[in-house]
C-alpha cells in the first residue's frame, strides 16, 4: 500500500508523443472564424470577386513554408488561384504567435486542402524568424528566393 501512495501520476509530457507544440484544428477553427473567415469566408471559398478561395486551392496544398509566410506576413499582388487571378492585398498576421497561427493552418490544411498532416509552432518560428529580417510584406516574387 505504501508503494502505491508514493507512485505519481502525474507525467512529464513527451513533446513528440504528446503532440506539444502543434496546431490544434478546434482552436484554429475559432481563430479561422475570427481572423480569415470574413474575406474566405466560413466555407473556404472567398467571394469569387476581390478574396481567393482556400478549398482545393494550390496554395494551401503546396509548400507549406510559403502557406506560413503569407498568413504571417500578408501578400500584396497579382496571384492565381484555381486558374483565376485575385489582385489585392491580405494584411500580415504577425500579431498572433506561433501556436495560433499552426492552429489556423492546420485548421486549414484539414478543413481545405485535405491534408492530416499538422502545422508545428518550430516551422512558423523558423519563418519568423528569418521574414522578421529580410522582408516585411512583400510579393511572393520577392520573397521567394529565400531559402526556408
């Protein structure tokens, strides 16, 4: 009985078992709504008009580092989408950390581009991180060459 007394049963958390430090789809579908939903729209397919739709789209599908550099720092300029180009400008979302903005990828990625695979705050740091310095809102030309 004493052995049983001194057993804890509270954990270290393994980050990798775990899954510490990975965008969570239920808070980043609260931040979607909150941040993204009003140009996109709830169901991912813009207005057809000025805001390009998420849903099937190659941007979301693609590289996840550009995906991330976009959400994190705006765009402004031509892009196409679908095989329709959209002209205009989304503002940067550096004011939320690195968890919200996993969270709202990875909300979607699965909602989306029907991807499982989650978005880690160590990728959004690491573009950051490199963004903080180099650009700040650039066209996807211009950022582009940098290596992520």
């Amino acid at each position: 009985m004493e052995k049983r007394k001194s057993r804890s049963y509270i954990k270290t958390p393994d980050e990798v078992l775990d899954n510490l430090h990975v965008g969570d789809r239920l808070e980043g579908s609260i931040l979607y709504n909150t941040y993204c939903a009003s140009c996109h729209q709830q169901d991912g397919k813009g207005d057809n008009n000025r805001f390009p739709p998420l849903v099937d789209s190659e941007w979301v599908k693609g590289d996840e580092a550009r995906l991330i550099n976009i959400v994190l720092n705006g765009y402004q300029g031509e892009i196409k989408v679908n095989g329709k180009s959209y002209n205009g400008i989304m503002p940067a979302n550096s004011h939320l950390d690195d968890h919200a903005i996993a969270s709202i990828l990875t909300y979607i990625k699965s909602r989306f581009g029907k991807s499982r695979k989650s978005i880690r705050e160590l990728q959004v740091s690491k573009i950051r991180t490199v963004t903080s310095k180099e650009i700040n809102s650039k066209t996807y030309k211009q950022f582009s060459r940098i290596n992520f």
